[in-house]
C-alpha cells in the first residue's frame, strides 16, 4: 500500500505517485506537493504561517 505524505509547506495530503522531495544537508527530507509549495519553502524562504491558503495558517488562526 502506497503511503501518503504530507506537505512539509501547506500541510495537504500527497497522493502516491505526485508531488517532489528535496533532501536537506541535514539528512531531513522535505515533501511538497507542487512546485508552488517548494519554491516558497526552499527559494523564497517563506513562512507558512502568514499564508492564508496553506494548513498553518489555518491552525494560527483559530486560536
């Protein structure tokens, strides 16, 4: 049975078969599910928390 990740950007579900992994010096590996998500994380350096549309922002929110 395939597993599903999350992405390590917004937090939503991967399907099998989709998406992309970049592998950190550390050895971390980060999951993202379009190139949306990578380019904030790893080019842009953005935070989650201040985007409306991603999982982390939501949680923020309700607090």
């Amino acid at each position: 049975m395939p597993q599903v990740f999350k992405c390590s950007f917004c937090g939503s579900p991967i399907p099998p078969g989709t998406g992309s992994s970049f592998v950190r010096r550390d050895g971390r590996v980060l999951r993202f599910c379009s190139s949306k998500c990578k380019k904030s994380a790893i080019d842009f350096r953005r935070d989650p928390r201040r985007f409306k549309w991603t999982e982390a922002w939501k949680l923020r929110q309700r607090r």
